[in-house]
C-alpha cells in the first residue's frame, strides 16, 4: 500500500488512493448500503435544527457517545464488517479506534457543511481514518475560515488520514455538485477519548 502525503502547512494529511482493491470495494459499498441502518441526523446550526444534507450513522464501542453540530449520538452496535475495516484502517495507520461516522451521500445534491473535527471527546490532536466507496467527490481544505481552499479527489477504495493539528488549523468539506454521480458512502474512523452516558430520551 503507498501512501501520498497531501501538502499543506501545518497539516498531517496522507492518503493511499488503492486501500481497498476495486472488486472488494465494490462489494463493501453494496453490502454496507443494505447492512448499515441509515437516518436523517437532525443538527444545531446557528440556533436553528436542521436535517443533515446526508443519510449518517453513528457506530461504535457501547460508550463512545459523541457531540457534534450541537446534537448527542448515542452509538449503534458494530457490524462484522465494520469491525473488520476497522481492524484494517488500525493497521494501517497504527492506531486504534472505537467509533466510526458513516455517511452515504445519494447523489451530487448531497454534501457536507465546512466544520473541523475539533470537538473536545476527539482530543487535540485527532487521528481520523476516512473511507471512501463509491463515486468519487472532491474534499475541500481551507485554513480557518475564510482561507482559500484546495481540493482532492477522493477515490474508490481510498484512505484518507487527517491527523496532527490538522484540525486546529483547518476546515474541511464535501461540496455539493451539478455533475451526475452516483452514491459515495463514506467512513471516518474516530477514537472518543471522553464520553459520558446518554439520558434516556
């Protein structure tokens, strides 16, 4: 597996554009729309609630709860797929982890707001693990949040890490297209460092 590094200032970003080889990615992607039990996640921005742009899932380890976009995630149980990318994502990158945020994006209209995955659970310097699966988009980076930002297309099959103070400098997003594409699902890898129980609701 080879690993090119993404060139950013201040920014530990790598990516290994053939993790998975075609034939078994295509075979993830097609059994994870149909194992994963997809919902509108319904988020706080600037003081309004508002449905995700996305169909999302959040999977983890029973206390790996997690806040972000001002709404709690209670985890749902592991697959045994998930769990064995999981243990190859921790090879990979040689760290380990105990949640994974997936997100299935239907079609080009689909897309996912600036934001930096800075919330305090994740620790201040995260390692986050990112598959992708299907129709290949651009991830856009900008420093802060009104820099110029730059984008990479992210392949089927791939492994993104963004890692170090990446996240302190910078944000990321999936922007929305015009161009037809079909389905992406994507899985970032994440390990909750401080979690507490969710009240019963």
């Amino acid at each position: 597996m080879e690993w090119l590094k993404l060139d950013l200032p201040d920014a530990d970003l790598r990516i290994a554009p053939e993790f998975l080889a075609v034939d078994e990615a295509d075979h993830l992607f097609a059994h994870l729309l149909d194992e994963i039990a997809w919902e509108v996640h319904r988020l706080k921005i600037h003081g309004r609630v508002v449905e995700s742009p996305r169909r999302c899932s959040w999977i983890g380890d029973a206390a790996a709860n997690y806040t972000y976009s001002g709404s709690r995630f209670a985890p749902r149980a592991w697959t045994p797929a998930l769990l064995d990318l999981k243990s190859r994502a921790e090879i990979a990158c040689d760290y380990a982890f105990n949640s994974v945020l997936a997100n299935w994006y239907r079609d080009g209209r689909d897309a996912m707001g600036w934001h930096a995955d800075n919330e305090p659970e994740l620790g201040p310097e995260p390692l986050i693990a990112s598959v992708s699966l299907g129709a290949e988009r651009v991830m856009r980076f900008r420093r802060g949040r009104c820099g110029p930002s730059q984008g990479w297309l992210l392949p089927h099959g791939s492994l993104l890490i963004m890692a170090g103070t990446t996240q302190t400098h910078y944000q990321h997003a999936i922007p929305r297209t015009t161009r037809p594409l079909g389905g992406r699902i994507n899985l970032t890898f994440r390990q909750i460092h401080r979690s507490t129980p969710v009240a019963p609701g």
